[in-house]
C-alpha cells in the first residue's frame, strides 16, 4: 500500500511542475539548478486514499554533495520501500546524464517508476526515445510526460502501483556509464540539425565578449523594464485609486472622528497643512496602506516578472559563470549571484536561496553580503521616494556608494572568514521560452509571499511609531544616541528613530523622516545607512534561523561597523 | 596526442578525459555529471585568465571554476 510518493530527479528536469500537476499546490520554478531548496509537500487523492507527494531538491546523484542533496537522499530511506513510490523525473533531452540517477535508485532496491518529462521539447531538439524499450530493459514502468501541459501525467498516475524494486547489482561507477552508454544506443535516436539561432546565442552568451555584452544588456533592459513597470502602476492604477477614491473617504472620516482625538491619532494620524498626507500622516488607515500598495507592491509586482523571466529564459546561470571571476575575490562563485539577484527583490528568498552555495563559509559571506549590501525593493522604492525629486545622481550615487561597500566588505570577509568556499561546478540549462502559466502563478506566489509577510509587519511598525509618537517616548531615546548621529553622520538626533525603526521594516522608516526637513546631504546619507542595516524583522529571522545565532550576532555587528563607518565617512567627504 | 588541461585546450577542440586529479567527493560529483575518465568532451569556452571553464559533455553544458578545471587533464590531437 503507497502512503507516500517522492519525485526525485536532476537538477532542473522540472519536478516542481510535476509536483504542482500531480498536488494542485502551486510552487516556484525557474530554468535553473537549484530552485528548490526546500522539501515541498502536498497531497493526491489516489482513488480513495489521501497520499502525501514530496517534492525533493535536485540531486545528480544519491552521493550527495551539497546540504539541500543529502537531505533529499535521506529522506528515501526513512520508510518501508513497501509504503512509498519514488518517481523519478528524467529529462527526457538529456536522457544519458539523468540515467545515472536512475540506475542508482534501481541499485538502492527503491520502488522506481520513471517520467520522461519535457518529452515536447526533446521532439524539439530532434530527440526520440523509445519509452517502452527503455521499460523492458531497466525493469521499472516508464512513461512519457509533459509537465507544463500535463500531458502523460494521468497515465503516470494509473501505474504507479506498478512501481517495484527490482534486482539489479551494485555497479561501479565506471560500470555504470558503460551500462548507460548501451541503453542510449537502443532508446535514443538523434536527428542531425543544423544550429539554430537559439544554440548561436547560448554559446554567445558564455565567451567572455560576446557574454559580457549580452549580460550587460541584458540587466540594463531589466532594469529599465522594472521601473517602467513599477511607475506605470504608480501614476496609472495606485495613485489615482488612493488620491481620488479612497483620500475623500478617510477625510470624512477624519472630520467625524476630530483631529484631537486618540483614535483619530491612530487611524488617521497627524493632518499636514490640515489635509491627509500619505507619506507622512502615520496612520493606520493612511500611511500603512499607502506604503505597502502604492510605494511598494508596483515595483514588487514589477520586478519579480522580470526576475521571472530571466529565471524561465535560462539567463541567471550564464550570469553566474560571466560573474565568477569578480565573486572569488569576495569568497564566493559564480552562481552565488543568483542569491544576491532574488535578494534585490526581497532579502528573505536570497537568504534562503544561499542554501545552494556548499560550504558554511560561503552561505555566511554570502547572507552577510545580501542583507548589507542588497536594497530590497522596499528600500529602492524608499530610495527613489526620498532621493527621487532630487537629480538622479544622488539615486545612483545610493547605488554605486553600496557597489563599493558590498566589494569591499566582501574582499575583507574573505580575507578573514574561516573555512573554505568550495569551486563551481554546475550545469547551464538550455535556453527556453518561458511558459505564460507558469510564469503567472510564479509571479502570483511571490506577490502573495510578499503580501503575507510584510503587511502585517508594515501595519504594526506604523502602530508602534504611531503609539510612541503620541506618548512622546521617542525623546528618551534620541536623547542618548543624539552624539552619534549629529557628530559622525551629521543628522539631525531625531533621525535615529527612523534609522531603529528601519531595522523592524524600511517602509515605515521614510515616513518618519519627512517631517524632519533634511537637507539633500542628509537625505543621502540617511538613505544610505538605511540601506545598509538589515532591510526588516524579518531578514534576522530568517537568518538566524538559516545560520544560527552566532552567525547574526557577527553579521548585527559588521553591519554596525559598516554603518558607522560608511556614514561617517559621507559626512566628510560631501560638502 | 598530447595532454593537456581544459584550460589550455582552445575553443571548440574535442577532447578525451585522461586523468582526473580531485578527492572521493568531488570526484563522485564529476562522475554523476558525467566527467569519467574516456568521456569525450567539447570546449566551449573560458572567461578570463583564472576564469571558469564551459564544456559540452553529451547534451549538456557544464560550467567548471578555474581550480576544478585544472584537475581535469584532457588527451587531444
């Protein structure tokens, strides 16, 4: 009897759209290695019985090599092999690598029956297999599938009773390649095609010109397409709805209340030139909602579709390789650029995604580097709210002030942190067209994510800053760090709030700041220290829950140090 | 035939593994990518001088870092 199913595979063979066809729960999956870094479940109703199917990391092999793959192959032996059905999803254009796998869970004794996913796209590339001869030769059921249609998944379905352990002896490693060499001959055809303009621009996209132009263009397009995204959403759909449908309202609302009273403090907050002032009302009502649908979730929206286009293209990986040479100087390789992308979306993902990176020494450098030197977007729709109305040169001076502190903070961590950062060795997808579905509900999932954590965060920080100014309690504080920030950072003492109340969400440190009147100067440096401590609440959980405490307190500690020093160093060096 | 690493062979050169130099893991790591000693290989390209190394192997294209690279050594015409 199968109580539970588990889909292991390659790297990047699509498990994920199988788990989410076979689960209905929808997950996150891109066109590279390592998408997954945690163990997903969900649940099939197998004719009348509920099962559990897990959804595990990507693994080449059940040696593992990395923390995410020894989970994935410990699982397998935790129950009866009587109880369980391993499902092992192979891509179907790359047959002979994903075999190796295979032939390892037929040695281990599991219950295998195989799916020869993205079978579409092998017709594409002018590969057949023959999935019945493959059956007959391997001993285990065998079936065609295409996840991103769902085509074969039923049939995947209807015979998965029928998959058993079978007896094969323990081979060698050499032994096996020979086996899997005589297996490719019978059940796979290849077509010769000439090269297309698809295989022209994947090889362009690795040399070192040709790539580096590529790249650079690529980010640069990105970059335009987010904020063209994100402003339009802005000026089109969030301020005509906030300012015209919804400001009539609250004001009402604010009369009926009186401007005096506590609940009108709360809801409303202060009127400035006795209208609503979104930005800088404080209340819950006004500027909690305002931050977190009008300044914020545009360019959220904006950004993680265009992050998520880049992921289903099969761009990020080819980044990592051009970006490996510059991350060694700083302890890392290559692919950690795809931690510290996400991390320009939202800390939180970047730090979870460094669970790919090998060694502890990378994944701490890494996480450090992310939650200093990487404005979420958060933080740059607060950049742009502050600096915005300014020159555009104090924004990317923001920008090119943390390039060089996340440089030289990393040159110096890998100076001095122990342990050792492990070499890149990873495979480069091919690249594909994004499938819209797919897309969609990505985009969907981290919109919700998004909304999930930080809403309820957004609206208590703006309570807490709301109660605290009402009781006055701020004086207290600002009383003792007043030397620190009028001397080295050259802020007025009350700006220290906003920089504390930073560390619990950004979002809600900018409208705290405005009634303060700073200069361009003092704008600018503030931004920066904003920028600098960790983006929200939720970043130290995260990672303390990721690298334990030691690890935060090191990281609490650089990042004052960076702080101090780099808003030091501003304050003389701007005039 | 002459043996040399994957960072010296040039772009496009076919190559046949001849000696992997690297310990128990990654070794099994190389082996379930599919880098064994006899497999042919295509370079595909390099990034810089202490960069990392791209090569064709069956159908997929593996990134190698500068210091694993040089433990593969490759037998070519």
């Amino acid at each position: 009897m199968i109580k539970k199913i588990f889909l292991i595979g390659n790297p990047n063979v699509g498990k994920s759209v199988v788990f989410s066809r076979l689960t209905g729960v929808r997950v996150i999956s891109s066109n590279y290695a390592g998408t997954t870094v945690e163990i997903m479940r969900g649940t099939l109703k197998l004719g009348e019985q509920e099962i559990e199917v897990v959804d595990l990391p990507g693994t080449y092999s059940l040696e593992p090599a990395s923390k995410s793959e020894e989970v994935a192959v410990s699982l397998l032996y935790e129950y009866p092999k009587d109880e369980i059905a391993v499902i092992n999803i192979v891509d179907s254009t790359n047959l002979e690598r994903n075999l190796y796998l295979t032939l390892q869970l037929l040695e281990a004794g599991l219950p295998v029956i195989v799916s020869l996913n993205m079978c579409d796209e092998a017709k594409h590339h002018g590969v057949s297999l023959d999935a019945d001869k493959l059956e007959k030769i391997i001993g285990v059921p065998v079936i065609s599938t295409c996840a991103i249609t769902g085509s074969g998944i039923k049939l995947l379905l209807e015979r998965i009773h029928e998959a058993k352990p079978v007896l094969r002896d323990k081979f060698s490693h050499r032994q096996r390649w020979q086996d899997i060499g005589a297996i490719i001959e019978q059940v796979q055809q290849l077509t010769h095609r000439h090269h297309t303009l698809r295989e022209i621009l994947e090889d362009a996209s690795v040399r070192p010109f040709s790539g580096a132009l590529i790249a650079m263009g690529v980010l640069f397009v990105s970059f335009q397409v987010v904020r063209f995204i994100g402003e339009n959403l802005i000026s089109r759909i969030a301020d005509p709805i906030f300012f015209n449908l919804y400001q009539p309202l609250l004001a009402r609302l604010s009369s009926l209340l009186g401007e005096e009273s506590f609940i009108h403090h709360l809801l409303i907050g202060d009127l400035i030139n006795g209208r609503i002032d979104f930005k800088q009302s404080l209340g819950l009502l006004t500027t909690a909602p305002y931050i977190e649908f009008a300044m914020v979730l545009p360019y959220i929206i904006s950004f993680y579709f265009v992050l998520g286009l880049l992921e289903d293209i099969g761009f990020l990986p080819r980044l990592a390789m051009l970006m490996d040479n510059l991350l060694h100087h700083l302890g890392l390789h290559g692919f950690a650029i795809i931690p510290v992308l996400l991390g320009f979306g939202c800390n939180v993902p970047g730090i979870l995604a460094t669970r790919n990176l090998e060694s502890r020494r990378e994944r701490f450098i890494a996480a450090t580097l992310i939650s200093i030197g990487v404005p979420c977007v958060a933080l740059q729709a607060m950049i742009f709210g502050l600096l915005g109305r300014f020159s555009g040169f104090y924004v990317s001076g923001v920008y090119l002030v943390l390039l060089v502190v996340w440089l030289v903070l990393g040159i110096i961590l890998n100076h001095t942190a122990k342990g050792y950062s492990p070499e890149f060795l990873v495979e480069i997808p091919p690249y594909r067209i994004p499938s819209p579905a797919t897309l969609w509900h990505k985009l969907f999932l981290r919109i919700k994510g998004f909304l999930i954590e930080a809403a309820p965060l957004v609206l208590l920080g703006v309570l807490l800053v709301n109660v605290l100014l009402y009781f006055k309690l701020f004086d207290f504080f600002t009383g003792i760090f007043a030397p620190v920030v009028k001397g080295l950072f050259g802020l007025p003492k009350e700006a220290i709030v906003s920089l504390v109340m930073g560390l619990f969400r950004k979002d809600v440190a900018v409208g705290m700041l405005l009634p303060l009147a700073l200069t361009v100067k003092q704008l600018f440096i503030t931004a920066v220290l904003l920028s600098i401590s960790f983006p929200c609440v939720a970043t130290f959980i995260v990672f303390f829950k990721e690298l334990g405490l030691k690890d935060l307190i090191k990281a609490t500690l650089i990042m004052l140090i960076v702080g101090l020093v780099t808003g030091s160093l501003l304050n003389l060096a701007i005039r | 035939m002459k043996k040399i690493s994957l960072r010296q062979m040039k772009e496009k050169q076919k190559g046949i593994i001849c000696d992997i130099s690297a310990g128990q893991a990654l070794h099994n790591k190389f082996m379930s990518m599919g880098i064994y000693h006899g497999r042919e290989i295509t370079k595909i390209s390099s990034i810089g001088l202490k960069g990392p190394v791209a090569i064709k192997v069956g159908r997929s294209v593996l990134v190698l870092g500068h210091g694993v690279a040089n433990k593969v050594t490759v037998e070519v015409e």
